[in-house]
C-alpha cells in the first residue's frame, strides 16, 4: 500500500509541469467554455490525480481531449505520454486512459509522422474486445448522429465528446475490422465535430 502511494505521489509530480504548461496557455478571465473544459480540471488534477481514480483518469482524459480540439496538440500529446508504463484503473463505460491510447496514436500521426500503433499496451486487448466495449463500435452508431440531434446543448456536445472518445481513443487503435472499413466516413464526422466543439461559444 505505501508503495502505492508512493508510486502515485510520484506519477502526480511527474505531470504537474504539464499542467502549470496548460494553465499558462491561458488567462483566468476566458471564455466560460474554456474555463470549464480546461482551467477548472487542470487546476484540480494539480491539486489530486491519481491513476486509481477513475474520477481522475476521467478527468485526465477529458483534459488532453479538449486540448487536442483547441488544437495544443504538443501538451495533449504530453498527457498521454505520462501514462505509459502507469497501472490505471479503468472500466467500460468510464472515459479514461483506455481512450488516451488512440489519442496518443492520431496526435503522433499528425505532428510527428510516426506510427505508434504498435505501443499499445497487451493488458488493453482484452478491454478493447470485451463485448460490452465492442458494442458500442458500430458503424453508424458509433458516430451518435440520432443522439446528438435529439440533445439539446450543452447535452449534444457532452455526446460530440463522448463520440470522438470512441472514434478517436478506440477507432485510432486500428483494431476493429468495421470502424477501419468505414474509416473515411468516421474521420470526416471527426473533423466536423472538432471543428464544431472548437468553435462553439
């Protein structure tokens, strides 16, 4: 348990200069969306974050989500980056470090060239193809277009988000034969729903 502890006093540490990077990108008095999406959880993962919470993992992965929509994709790309080699807890149908991993692979693809499809962690396969996960990666369902429609805002964008969490932190991975089959029609609902959220106000 002490060792614990340590481990995640240590992972907390190691992501603080991330975030004080974040909070510097922006002034306090900002745009309510902004605030909200991106000064208040960083603010609250310098004060706690650690990789057993799924509150935290959560808000983690909500962080370097919103900084790849208003395009920082070098300190999102950072977030992702500290959880390698971390033992999170995660679950099905919790947001979190299992949809940070196709994140990392788009942002790498982008800004580096590099492929990094081939780090994705062993012990996420079995996440990754569990029933209840695979469920949700339909095509069409998995781009939400009847839930967003029916949704009124800020609810539809609650549900843009969660869309690129599959589409992005699941499709990105490239394993799933139905999502890599209707690629072209998932990144094209991708950059619409980037583009909308980074331009909502």
């Amino acid at each position: 348990m002490e060792q614990l502890q340590q481990e995640i006093k240590s992972f907390h540490e190691n992501i603080k200069p991330t975030l004080d990077k974040i909070l510097e990108q922006y002034e306090q008095k900002t745009l309510q969306n902004i605030y909200s999406a991106i000064i208040k959880p960083c603010k609250r993962l310098l004060q706690k974050c650690s990789f057993k919470s799924l509150l935290d993992t959560s808000r983690l992965c909500s962080l370097a989500y919103w900084l790849y929509i208003y395009n920082h994709k070098e300190l999102a790309l950072e977030i992702c980056e500290h959880t390698h080699g971390v033992d999170f807890e995660f679950e099905v149908g919790f947001s979190g470090y299992p949809d940070m991993i196709g994140l990392e692979i788009r942002i790498a693809r982008e800004l580096l060239g590099e492929n990094r499809k081939d780090n994705i962690p062993p012990n996420l396969l079995d996440f990754y193809f569990s029933k209840r996960v695979k469920k949700e990666l339909r095509f069409p369902q998995i781009l939400r277009e009847e839930e967003i429609t029916a949704c009124r805002v800020p609810f539809s964008n609650t549900a843009m988000l969660f869309a690129l969490y599959n589409m992005i932190g699941k499709g990105e991975t490239g394993l799933y034969t139905e999502l890599n089959d209707n690629w072209r029609e998932i990144e094209k609902t991708i950059i619409l729903y980037v583009d909308y959220l980074k331009n909502f106000s």
